[in-house]
C-alpha cells in the first residue's frame, strides 16, 4: 500500500489528500482553518468537524484544506496548498465555507465570491461561534453581523505579535490572490503607477483594504470593468511581481496595538460587506450553528440528487 493509501485508511473523514485525487471530491469542507489561542499558538480549527462526520457518515468524499502540524508536520503554505484547494474546489458539486470569528478569512472571501458569481455553485456560508465546546450563534454588532473577534488579542505580547504576523500573511495572501485574478480576468486590471484616476479602486500598501478588494473582485465577477490601483513608487512587489503589504518588521508597542486595531477593524468590515454583497437563493444557504449548517448541506445535496433525501 502507497503512503498516500496509507493516510487514506488512517483518515477520520473519507478524504482527498493528494494533488492527483483531488479531481474526484464531491463536497469542499472550507474556509477557517488553523486559530491562535490566547497565547499565540497555532491550534487546528474543530468546527467543522461534526459536519465532516456527517459528510463522511453519508459516504460523500471531501476535501478540507485545513492543514496543521499535528495531522501535516507544517503549516499551510499558499504557494503549496492553494494548488490542491483549486483542483478540489472545481471538481466539487456543493461547497461550504466557514468563517470563524477567530480568523480573519480574508482569501476565503474571494473563494467564496469566485465559486458564487463565476460558478454558481450551490454553497453554505457558515459563520461559526468560535468554540469546539459548544454550537451556538457567534457574536455579533448591533446590526446582526458576525463579529472578528480573534483570541488573546491586546491581551499578552505574545498573541500580539502572533496576530501581527497573521495579519501581514493574511494581507499579502489577499494580494496574491488578487493578482492571479488579473491574470485570469479580462475585466480585472491591477495598475502600479504614480497617479490613479476617479475610477480606480486606490490599494495603499499599508492598509489592508480586505472589504474593499473583495467588494472589486465581486464587481468583476459580476461582468463590471474594475481598476484596482498600487501607488507606485510607495508600493513595493516581491519577486514575482505581487504587492506587498508593508508594516514595520519590529513595530513599537504603541504601534503594534494600532496595526492590530486596523486588523480587527478590516475583519469586521469584510464580514459585513460579504453580508452586503452575497446573495441568497435557493443554491445559497446562510448559516449560523454546526446543526444548521448540515441540514443546509442535505438539502442542496438532495437537490444536486447526490445524497437521497431523508424519511420519517
């Protein structure tokens, strides 16, 4: 038996692992993966795992992109994993995607306004709680949406500086993600130039502009001409030509408590216009708790008459 075959049979789930299966997955498991605890420590994400028990219980083939050191001996690497996420991604017929209160979700937003306005997809949107203990309404503002709520933020140096770091992966991954967009899209154009126009959607490389870049990949989804705009001169590129978010590499501790308030500021705001901008209908279930996101999950799947449907 393959190592591949291996870690197949000593799966919890019924799985795609590999690059070269990925093509045969039914459901994409996606969205929040890994968290930070209160002391900065990178902790696998439990809450999708009662649905994947149902999903793997319904004898569906999966595909969840979370990747751990303690079930993958590294951390997610985009460069590495967005590959096989991709293949997954396409070859599903449902798709799920949660978003955690305790991670930002900025480069799952784009998945989600991707497989909702290109593919039309039927798909959950799950905004979870937060928590592996219990299964309940996550919080929220005083408008109803779901709060980014990150742990041990402002709490210890610590999680501090591990939310630092999270924040300017999370803000170069949205970047990448971006570019290999433009590439894709027609009437997508990303600009570097010293001057912008009326029309372009300006990108300041020391803001993360999370809601403001999702809100421009939408638009384009949508067949709107979009201009995305980098200062040039201010912006700086890595080696293969995409933008980089620019923050100090050992910020002061004054400043670094105001880098992480723009961090939860953008969380917060790119849940809201994600609210604002996906609409719901008969393939699109918005939800709140773990139970409904399986009911949700076995109506589009009896739809889609992948599952049948359940009696009594």
């Amino acid at each position: 038996m393959s190592n591949s075959e291996n870690a197949m049979a000593d799966a919890k789930w019924n799985v795609t692992q590999e690059l070269e299966q990925a093509h045969e997955a039914q459901v994409f498991s996606g969205g929040a993966c890994n968290i930070l605890d209160t002391s900065g420590t990178l902790l696998r994400n439990g809450e999708r795992d009662m649905i994947n028990d149902w999903l793997t219980e319904k004898g569906l083939l999966i595909f969840d992109p979370q990747i751990h050191p303690d079930t993958h001996g590294e951390e997610y690497i985009y460069e590495k994993h967005s590959q096989i996420e991709i293949a997954a991604r396409k070859a599903a017929q449902v798709n799920l995607f949660e978003i955690s209160p305790r991670t930002f979700g900025g480069v799952t937003s784009l998945e989600i306004a991707i497989d909702h306005f290109r593919w039309h997809e039927p798909m959950v949107l799950y905004f979870s709680d937060g928590s592996t203990s219990k299964d309940a309404i996550p919080e929220h503002d005083r408008f109803g949406s779901p709060k980014f709520v990150p742990y041990g933020i402002h709490n210890n140096d610590k999680a501090n500086w591990a939310h630092y770091l999270e924040m300017r992966k999370n803000a170069n991954n949205m970047r990448k993600f971006l570019m290999r967009l433009a590439r894709d899209m027609s009437n997508l154009t990303v600009s570097f130039s010293r001057t912008s126009t009326e029309r372009d959607v300006v990108v300041m490389p020391d803001r993360m502009h999370a809601s403001e870049i999702f809100e421009a990949v939408v638009k384009a989804l949508k067949g709107e001409r979009v201009y995305i705009h980098f200062p040039s001169g201010v912006t700086e590129q890595d080696e293969n030509g995409n933008p980089i978010f620019m923050c100090p590499e050992k910020p002061a501790q004054y400043e670094l408590h105001a880098w992480l308030d723009q961090y939860v500021d953008a969380g917060n705001e790119l849940r809201a216009k994600i609210a604002e901008l996906i609409n719901v209908n008969v393939f699109v279930r918005v939800v709140y708790t773990q139970k409904n996101a399986i009911t949700a999950l076995e109506e589009l799947l009896v739809l889609k008459k992948m599952i049948e449907p359940t009696h009594g």
